[in-house]
C-alpha cells in the first residue's frame, strides 16, 4: 500500500517535472520556478581546459553555464548539438548582448584518453572563441558526469582506438550560484538542418539569462 502511494506520489511528480519542462514559450515577465529548481545537478569539479590549466565550478561562479558532456571523436551527435547550442546563444547574443555576455558555454570530455588539451583546443575553437572545452583523469571526468548525473561507457570499434563513447545527449543551464535551471532544447541529429534548435535555444536562454540583481 505504501509503495503503491509512492509510486502513485512520484508519477505525479515526474508528470509535473515533464510538463514544466515543455512549457518552453519564453515569457518577458517570467517569474515562474525554473524548471529543473531543485534537481540535485552540478555541483564541485575538478577539470583542465583546452590551455591544461585548472578549470573547476567555481571558475564559473557569477556566470549562466551552459553544459554539455560529449567526446571530440564523436561522429555526429556532439557536433551538431554544439553547433546548435552556440548558434543558440549567438541569436540569443544579437537580441540582448549584456545578457549573452553572463553565458559560458562549456564542453566536457567523457573520453579523456584521447581528448587531450591540444585535441580539444581544436574542436572548440571550430564551434568559434567563446566555447571552454574541459577534460581530465577519469576519475576527474567521472565525478564531474556524475554530478552532472551524465553517464557514458565506451563502445568497442573495428580498431583499439576506434571506439565511440556512448553518452548522454544532455545540455544543461546553470545559474550564476552553481543552480540547475533547464534543460536546452536539443533535437534529433537527423533535424539538424532545422533552425528550430537554436531559436528555441535563444528562447529558453532569454527565459532564464538575467544581469544579476
Ligand atoms: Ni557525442
């Protein structure tokens, strides 16, 4: 009987969390609860950008984060929600610069054995400056994912070297404090010649982006 209203208790839950999650219209004088407020996402890491110096959660403090948890080798999923995501945030930057400013967009590695400093330094830079590639040992990466409740498993190839990294396809908002916000709309892959992506990712970040009170 217990188990049955818990159950009952967490479908009402997870139907609400589903529904605010698809109430994406943007709204000027949005005073709603951020649709991930709560939700026990991010929190402290550890990491190393594409420059190897150390990169941790509070380099991002005072800023909007965006992340995404991927790998360089990925063939096409990572690069066409990256590309989504900072085209995203480049409409979003045209209608309100100030705001666009606060927004860190980052990237980070789940397969550090092969995406080095120097590897992830060229895929970033090709997604244009603004974008902060991050990576590790992989005990740093697996805490990082696992507060991010990001996971991923390697996926053997024809070759050693030529595996793929199966992984969540997860970009998140954070707030100025660390705090989840929402989740960026990503699609499908095969929708990738949509401009419906990065609209609707300027307007979850219009939504949410605000010059600090
Ligand atoms: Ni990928």
């Amino acid at each position: 009987m217990a188990d049955s209203i818990m159950n009952i208790a967490s479908s009402i839950t997870l139907a609400l969390a589903l529904a605010s999650l698809s109430a994406c219209s943007p709204s000027p004088s949005n005073t709603a609860e951020p649709p991930l407020a709560g939700a026990s996402i991010g929190g402290p890491f550890s990491l190393v950008d594409q420059d190897g110096a150390v990169f941790t959660d509070r380099d991002l403090n005072g800023k909007y984060a965006i992340v995404y948890f991927g790998y360089t080798y990925c063939p096409d999923v990572c690069p066409v929600d990256l590309q989504k995501l900072m085209r995203g945030l480049a409409a979003f930057e045209k209608s309100d610069p100030a705001a666009a400013a606060l927004v860190q967009p980052v990237f980070i590695s789940v397969d550090p054995a092969r995406d080095t400093p120097p590897v992830l330094k060229t895929f970033v830079r090709s997604f244009g400056p603004r974008l902060i590639g991050l990576t590790g040992t992989d005990e740093q990466v697996a805490a990082a994912a696992k507060a991010y409740a990001a996971s991923y498993h390697k996926v053997a190839g024809s070759q050693p070297d030529a595996y793929l990294m199966a992984h969540t396809q997860i970009a998140y908002l954070m707030g100025p404090n660390g705090e989840p916000i929402a989740l960026l709309p990503l699609d499908d892959p095969s929708t990738s010649q949509d401009e419906a992506s990065p609209a609707a990712i300027a307007a979850t970040l219009a939504q949410w982006v605000r010059p600090a009170r």
